[in-house]
C-alpha cells in the first residue's frame, strides 16, 4: 500500500472494528489503525480487503496482524501451459524454418480475398484477453500460430502496410525496418537468365 492509500485502509479497519469492537478511546483506536497498516505496507490494498471480508465471515475477534495476513486469499494455481500436439509442433518448426512465409495459394478462400499472389504468413494465436497464446514445444514455450488464408491474410497484408506507412511519416526508413534481401548467387542468376530471359526494347 502507498500512503495516500491510508484513508481507504483505515475504512476497511473501521469496518472490522464495527464487527468486533475494540476496547478503547477514539485516538488510541486510531493509533492501532496506523500501527496496521504500517505492518500491512508491503501488501496490496485490494489483498488487505479481501483479507477483511474472509475475517469477517469465519473469525470469532479482532484479528492480530499475523491473523489478517493469513486471511488474505491465496492465488489459485495456474493451469498447466498447454503442449503442441506432435502435428501442430510439426507444422510450427517448419513455418520457423520457412522464416514464417510460404508460396502463395489458390485455395477458395485465397481466391475469394485475391490475395493469390501474395506469400502466405504464419501468424500469431492470441487469448480472449489479447496476449499471446504461449504454449510448449518440447523444451521451449514459444506462441501459438497458423498460416492465415483468405480475408485474414488479406488483413495481415493491410496491417503491414499501415504499419510502414505510419513509420515512414515518422521519418524511419523502410530499409531499416525490413531485413535485406538475400543476395542471389551467380548460379541463381544464371538459371533466372535460361528460364526467364527478358524481352528486348
């Protein structure tokens, strides 16, 4: 708790003291108030008032500090992080290895979209509450994803874009934004040149 949080703790004793009266004048009462929350400082304010509401509801007097700290309920145990399934894992280690871009696709939803000639995208999975979805894979916790198709591919692409738009009004330099390309070895070149020979002007 933080200081300026005293008037709120100080409701929350005055309610216990009306439930189990302490013995006492007025400022010794608010003595004890301040002696409270000066040993509760380290503890949330919402901790010490759910720890209130339990003393209230199961204790027989006024709680000694140790008892107050121990009426705060405790933080259940996260779920176990689920695991990637053998598939899943397989079509995520191999979307890690593809730098997360595939060949574009033809299926109906990618047509639909027109997005047939744009790469595929591995795309993050996020939670209800929109954080990535973290999950195991073997040894390591990675996020969630799937190849988006269709109209989310369509919104990957327009989200990309909007994004460097918004940096380049920034002043920041597309280049420095995007990796470079690979440079294309000599027999690339070479096989680009028999099989895709540029027309003469």
């Amino acid at each position: 708790m933080t200081d300026s949080e005293l008037f709120a703790f100080m409701a929350t004793f005055r309610s216990l003291t009306r439930v189990f009266p302490l013995r006492g004048e007025e400022h010794e009462i608010n003595d004890v108030g301040a002696s409270y929350f000066k040993a509760f400082h380290r503890f949330p304010l919402g901790a010490i008032q759910a720890g209130a509401d339990r003393w209230i509801e199961q204790g027989k007097r006024f709680p000694k500090p140790a008892e107050w700290i121990d009426a705060i309920p405790r933080r259940t145990t996260e779920p176990p992080m689920e695991t990637l399934s053998a598939d899943d894992a397989a079509i995520w280690l191999q979307a890690e290895q593809m730098r997360w871009e595939d060949a574009p696709c033809i299926c109906r939803e990618c047509v639909a979209a027109d997005v047939t000639e744009k790469p595929l995208r591995f795309v993050p999975e996020f939670t209800a509450n929109d954080t990535d979805r973290r999950v195991k894979l073997g040894e390591r916790v990675v996020t969630a994803g799937h190849w988006a198709h269709g109209q989310e591919l369509a919104r990957w692409y327009r989200a990309r874009a909007d994004f460097y738009n918004r940096c380049l009004e920034l002043g920041l330099r597309r280049d420095v934004l995007q990796p470079k390309e690979k440079r294309r070895s000599r027999f690339q070149e070479r096989m680009d040149a028999i099989f895709n020979p540029k027309v003469p002007a």
